[in-house]
C-alpha cells in the first residue's frame, strides 16, 4: 500500500508541476488524436450516410466488411500503413514515418469504420419517413440529406466521441508508426507502456490520470450537448 500511495504522491507532483515530459506526452496525444478525428469524421460520415440511404449491389457486404473493419487489430492496421508509408512503399518518397503525420493517417484509417458504422447505426435507427416528407414538403434531395441529419445529430456526434476515444487510447499505430520518440511523437499510452516497463510507475500514473480525465471531459461534452 505504500508503495501505490507514495507513486499517487509522486505521479500528482509530476502533474502540478507540469512536468515537461508529461505535458509533451499530453500534447501530442491530444493533437494527433483531434487531427485523427476531424480526418475521419470528413470521411466517415459521409460514408455512413450514403450506406445507409443508398440501395446498390453487395450492400449487406459493404457493411459486414465495416462491422469486421472496426475490430481489426490495431497492429494490423500499424504493419499495412507502415508497409505503405515506408522507404520501400509508395509513398515512402514522403518522409513520413516516425512521424506526428504518420500517426495521424493511421489512426485514422482506424477511426474511419467507427464513425461511418456509428453513423449508418444512428440513421437506419431514425425515422424512414423524414426523406420522404422533406422530398414531399419541397426541399432538394440535398435538403432533405441535410435534415436527415439534424435529426440523427446525437448519434454523429456520439460517432465521432466513440472514434476520438478509440484513437486517443490506442497503442500499436502510434508505436510502429511515430516509433515512441521523446518529445516528438511518444503520446500517453506509449509512455505509460514504456515508462511502467522501467519501473517509473508514478510517471505511468501520472498519464494515465490525465488521460482518463481527457476521456471524462469529452463525454461530459457530450452529454452536455444533448442536454441542450
């Protein structure tokens, strides 16, 4: 017991006195995982959205294959983009491995299928007749999109909330493809994996606190938002 009291102790002394590797860790964390985000979100609602209202060949397919896509590994996920953005891969000639941009486009090709499959679950759950009657009333097809999705808008949002706390929390793309550089691109969870692994319990601590008040404040967003 005094051994988790005194790394409690120590791990709210790193915090209050902003310690710099703490706060770097913080930081490039939060960065990449907002950037991951609003990337995924461009494409994955969208995504979700044509799904959901349109009708062409293989649907059932094209959402079994999202259903599978959102518990792919994110080690898998890690070794393909590595593959690519590696000196040997197509887009090596870039630069961009062991870097905040290679962490970015990893996380979010994980984060794409759990905002589109979010967002297909939150317009086949809303009414079927809100299409019809906005075409009905007068609006343009784009029109009546639009109001489809003001009235889902809690689930795109939780959509997005549910892809910003799957990349936020994730370990294997940030340490394959940023490499766990100190300053850099080391993010909360590769500290705490490396620092807990060095017996610096109270700095894993430490992270781990924040990173699950991170967590708590953007759901505390979010049901503030609802509320309203």
């Amino acid at each position: 017991m005094d051994f988790i009291r005194e790394s409690f102790q120590t791990s709210l002394t790193l915090i209050l006195a902003l310690d710099r590797d703490v706060v770097s860790a913080v930081w490039t964390s939060v960065s990449v995982a907002v950037w991951s985000i609003i990337l995924a979100s461009l494409i994955g609602i969208p995504l979700g959205l044509t799904i959901a209202i349109g009708n062409f060949p293989l649907k059932r397919w094209v959402i079994t294959s999202l259903n599978t896509l959102m518990a792919m590994p994110t080690v898998v996920i890690g070794l393909v983009v590595y593959g690519i953005i590696s000196r040997q891969g197509p887009l090596g000639g870039f630069g961009l491995l062991f870097t905040p941009s290679a962490m970015i486009v990893g996380q979010t090709v994980l984060a794409i299928p759990i905002v589109a499959n979010y967002t297909l679950s939150s317009i086949k759950g809303a009414d079927q007749r809100i299409l019809p009657t906005a075409l009905t009333l007068g609006a343009s097809p784009l029109q009546s999109v639009f109001q489809l999705i003001r009235e889902v808008r809690f689930g795109i949002m939780a959509a997005v909330i549910a892809g910003f706390g799957r990349v936020i929390s994730e370990v294997g793309v940030a340490m394959m493809l940023g490499g766990n550089i100190q300053g850099y691109t080391r993010t909360m969870t590769t500290a705490i994996a490396l620092e807990t692994s060095k017996g610096e319990f109270a700095f894993g601590l430490a992270l781990g606190g924040i990173l699950m008040t991170v967590a708590l404040m953007v759901n505390l967003i979010l049901n503030f938002m609802q509320q309203r």
